[in-house]
C-alpha cells in the first residue's frame, strides 16, 4: 500500500471512501462459520450433494447442463447512496445496513459433466 493514500487530495477522497467501505465489506464478508462448508465453482455434483443435500428441485438444461435449486438466506441487505450537490469537494454519501430473515431458491449451475459453474449465486444455501 502507498502511503499517498492516505494524504490524498480532496478529490480523490471521494473515491477512496467507498473504496474503502467496500473493501471493509467485502473482509467481513469472507468470515464464515466453520461448520458451514462452502460453495464453490469446481465442486463436484456428488460432493455438492453430499454437503448441502438434495435441491429444491433440478432443470435439466440444453447441452447436458443443469441447475439445482436450493434456498439461500442474506442475511445482510446493503444501500449505499451518495449525493453531489454541492462544491466539488463536498460530496457526501450514506450507508446502510440492515439483517433479514428471508430466504430465496436460487439455482447452482453445474456443468455437462457434473461440476459447479460460475456464477455462484449470493448469499448462504439455507438446509
């Protein structure tokens, strides 16, 4: 990291700030519980199985692939807005999160021969 960064001029402030909030997101998105195990592209369709059970339900697509549907939970709900209403070096923004509780079937897409595809879908697969 340079240290320019941080005695950047005022207008680059104004991107360094949702920089660094998304970066701060993003760390904090990578904790997961440790008996969770995790989705990820390469996956094979047994293991994926094996981990996360049978899906909601399965379309088989042309081609040989497939989605599985399982639910998945968000827990976290982002909103960012941000304003530039006044002198070019006053912007202003605002962030907020907020938990929920709902859950969404969304598909795992696997390919002809039976492994995980991105994209991945968001969100943790709710058993």
């Amino acid at each position: 990291m340079r240290i320019e960064a941080i005695t950047a001029k005022p207008q680059h402030m104004k991107t360094l700030l949702p920089i660094l909030i998304m970066t701060t997101l993003l760390l904090g998105g990578c904790a997961t519980d440790s008996d969770t195990p995790a989705l990820f592209a390469g996956m094979s369709r047994d293991r994926l199985k094996a981990k996360f059970g049978e899906p909601v339900r399965i379309e088989h697509l042309f081609g040989g692939s497939e989605d599985w549907y399982y639910y998945f939970s968000n827990p976290w709900e982002v909103d960012t807005t941000s304003t530039h209403d006044g002198p070019p070096d006053a912007d202003s923004g605002s962030l907020a999160i907020k938990k929920t509780n709902g859950k969404e079937e969304r598909p795992v897409h696997l390919s002809p021969e039976g492994y995980v595809m991105n994209p991945l879908p968001k969100g943790h697969i709710v058993e």
